[in-house]
C-alpha cells in the first residue's frame, strides 16, 4: 500500500450549519426565521421534525469545541444566523446573539482551532421574507449591512468568511421546486432570488474590502460534475444545459461577471424579462474573491429528454453504490469537477466547504458507531481530491459534512451526515464514529493509505 500526503499547509476541518445544530429557537433575543417559520408548518418536514432544539449546540457548543479539538480539526466552518444578531433582518442588534458567537470564537482559538464563517446558511428573518425576502432587492442591501456588523465584531478573530452557501439551493430548492423555506414553487421568482443573492454577494465583498479586515472572502457553490449518458448531439445537449442550470447559472456571474447566455436566452423566451437586473450588477457580482468554496456530494449523469423544459433527465446507474440520500457515490466527479475549474474558473485557493454523506447508522453493542460506508466514501473522496493536487489544482483545504448529526433540512432527524453521532433520546449524547476516528488519523499524517 502505498500513502498519499497532502501539502504541509493543507487545512483539514468539518462543516456545521447554525439552524442544523443549534436549537434555542427562541431564546436571548433571537429573531423568528424562514426556517422557524417552515417547520411549524405542519407537511413541510420529514416526521415534522424542527429545528427548534436540534443539537443544542447553542448550550454545548463548549463541549463541541472540545470534540473538535480531540479530532485534530485546523479548522472549523460553521454559520451565523441572521435572525440572531438582528432579530428583525435590520435595525436594532442583538447583543446576545453577537456574545455567542464571540464565545465560541474565542473556545476555537483557544483550542487551536481555525474560525470559518458563513454569512447565510438559509436562515434569513422572517420579518424580512414577510417582505418579499430575497426577491426584494432591499434584502440584498440589509444583508450587506448584517455582513458589516460582524466584520466589526468578529473580523479581526476570524480569518475566513464565506458570504453565501450554495445560492442555487436558495434559489431553486425553496423558490422553484418548494422543498426548502420559504416553500414558493414560482420559477421567476426562483431567478430573483439567485440574482439579488449572488448580488448581495457582491456587495459584501465590497464591504470586506473596504473594512480594511485583514482575512480573505470568498463563496460556496454546490457543483455537480454533469456527465453525458453518451456522445450523441442530443446528450451533449442535455449536459450543457444540466451544467448551466447546476452550476454556470452561480459560477459565471461571480467568476466571469456574464450569465451563461444560451440558458439566458432560454429563460428570455419563456418569460420575456426574466427578472430584474440593474446595469453594473454584474460588475457587483463579480467583484475579486480570495478563494472558491464548493460543496461536493454526487455527480450527474443526464440524457436528452425532449419533454422537459431544460431538455434533460437525470439517470442512476444500476451498478452504483447509493447513500441514504440515494446519492450516487461518485468520487472520481470530485476530480474531474476540480480539474474543470482549474482550467475554465480560477487559479485562486479552492477549498471544498462540504462533502460527505449520509448512511443509517446505529450504535452497536459495544456503544460505538462503526460507519464502515461513510470511512469508505471519506477515503475515496480524500483520494480523488488528492488526486487533483497531483494534476496541479490549488485545492487548499477540505472540511467534512458534517461534524455532527444533524437537521437534514426537509429530511429532518431522518439522516444523518455526522462524522459524530448525536444520541437525540439519550440527552443528546455525543458518540465519535469511526469516521471520526478516520479524519483524525487523516489530520495527524496529513494524508492516508492508498
Ligand atoms: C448543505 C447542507 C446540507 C448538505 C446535505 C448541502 O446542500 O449546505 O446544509 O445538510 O448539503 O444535504
């Protein structure tokens, strides 16, 4: 067996997300969020589960910290949530909500640990969805102005921020299909809202620079490589317009300030304006970012299909392995997706922000979780990302989806992607799985057996 070693300054971490393990809902001020809002509503989750509680890291984060540091973790990304640093989007701040998250930065440093911060995991107030949310320009500009309360407050402790999570899950998941908050099945609305996030963005990055802050800023897309099921014209077809939907629609206007035109005409057709632009957004949008985050998870493989509006259709192998999420494990997508943008994106640090998977994991009888699949997804993944650092990509760190069990969003407590089982009967008791076990021993050689 032969070890493969990552770079001396790699950066190894785990990903959470604040309304996925947080809980205290309600509690020192926090504001209601879209997310608060969507799960009472009863339909809307797996088993109508919420967030309300969730892993109550908001009391345990001390312990959390802890596990983190037990881990080896360089770094660890988590979000702040909107609602509870302006309890109405805007306006008057929540000095309680400010404190929690200075303590737990203040926990990480003290353990050694790196700070990374989201901006907006989907959590925005309701109070600024009642007005139109993200399809409401104005959001783009409160959001802007939350951004630079905690680049007052925190920036000097926390050297990495990412201003948006995967803008397309925003976007498309909870406005056109209407899985996620705020729930709208409304295409129109779903290109707004892509717009004024990937706008508000823009405006953030200019508010870091101008914060004289002296961290980097950067996004985090989710990707998908998109495979043709053959050569044919009519499958060719089917990949590029899969591709500009997943990911040219979010990649290009930040990375090339254009949106990818043949799906712009596409739209153009079907709806005459689809949705409100003002000149010089692009050149917003567009502004230099330090780094690229992308989340990874599966790719996609697509055939022509007449029928459909983007004329594709998504097709799952017989012989693949699947997820709970019945995900296709596919790392050698990783590889490929990296090379891609390598070659047609950006030469800047990427740092892949999320991958991982879920699996039905139980505790065994000698209390521990032996997640056999997720080690196994883990170490393939590490090796395909390696694998594109052999091939000159500036692949600079990688966090695990996620530290913990968690609210999966629509799935609820259904799934579980944590390296950490959280035991929700059990007064929420922690238990490291053995793919815990395998990122530590990953950290400390900084690499594994091949
Ligand atoms: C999100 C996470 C989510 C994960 C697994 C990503 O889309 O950023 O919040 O839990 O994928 O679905």
């Amino acid at each position: 067996m032969a070890k493969i070693i990552f770079p001396e300054d790699f950066e190894w971490g785990a990903a959470t997300a604040s309304y996925q393990i947080e809980g205290a809902y309600n509690e020192d001020g926090k504001g209601e969020s879209i997310w608060d809002r969507f799960t009472h509503q009863k339909g809307n989750i797996v088993n109508n589960d919420t967030g309300d509680v969730a892993c109550d890291h908001y009391h345990r984060y001390q312990e959390d910290v802890e596990l983190m540091k037990e881990l080896g973790l360089d770094s660890y990304r988590f979000s702040i949530a909107w609602p509870r640093i302006l309890p109405a989007g805007k306006g008057k701040i929540n000095q309680k909500g400010i404190d929690f998250y200075k303590s737990l930065v203040d926990q990480l440093l003290k353990a050694g640990i790196e700070p990374s911060a989201t901006l907006y995991h989907w959590d925005l107030p309701q109070k600024l969805q009642d007005n139109g949310g993200w399809e409401n320009r104005d959001t783009a500009k409160y959001f802007d102005e939350y951004a630079q309360i905690m680049y007052r407050e925190l920036g000097d402790l926390i050297p990495r921020w990412i201003t948006h999570n995967e803008p397309m899950v925003v976007s498309m998941v909870g406005n056109l299909w209407g899985e996620h908050a705020p729930g709208f099945k409304d295409y129109q609305k779903a290109l707004q809202v892509a717009h004024n996030v990937l706008l508000s963005h823009g405006m953030a990055v200019k508010s870091f620079r101008e914060s004289g802050i002296d961290g980097e800023v950067g996004i985090t897309i989710n990707l998908n490589h998109v495979y043709p099921d053959s050569d044919s014209r009519e499958d060719q077809i089917a990949k590029d317009y899969c591709d500009a939907f997943n990911n040219r629609w979010f990649l290009d206007p930040v990375l090339k300030g254009k949106y990818p035109e043949k799906l712009m005409d596409l739209y153009q057709n079907k709806f005459d304006k689809p949705f409100e632009m003002e000149a010089g957004d692009l050149k917003i949008i567009s502004r230099e970012i330090d780094f690229l985050g992308i989340n990874y998870y599966s790719r996609a493989l697509v055939e022509y299909d007449e029928s459909e509006f983007l004329n594709f259709k998504s097709i799952k192998p017989e012989d693949s392995d699947y997820t709970a999420m019945d995900w296709e494990v596919y790392p050698q997508g990783l590889t490929d997706l990296l090379k891609r943008l390598d070659q047609e994106y950006t030469k800047k640090p990427i740092f892949i922000t999320e991958n991982g998977a879920a699996y039905d994991d139980q505790i065994a009888e000698d209390g521990r979780v032996h997640d056999q699949k997720r080690v196994e997804y883990l170490e393939k993944h590490f090796q395909a990302a390696h694998q594109a650092i052999e091939e000159g990509v500036n692949l600079a760190g990688y966090y695990v989806w996620s530290l913990m069990d968690n609210f999966e969003w629509a799935f609820g407590y259904d799934k579980r992607f944590g390296i950490i089982y959280i035991d929700y009967e059990n007064n929420q008791k922690r238990i490291l799985k053995d793919s815990a076990l395998l990122l530590k021993d990953v950290i400390e050689k900084n690499g594994l057996e091949k």
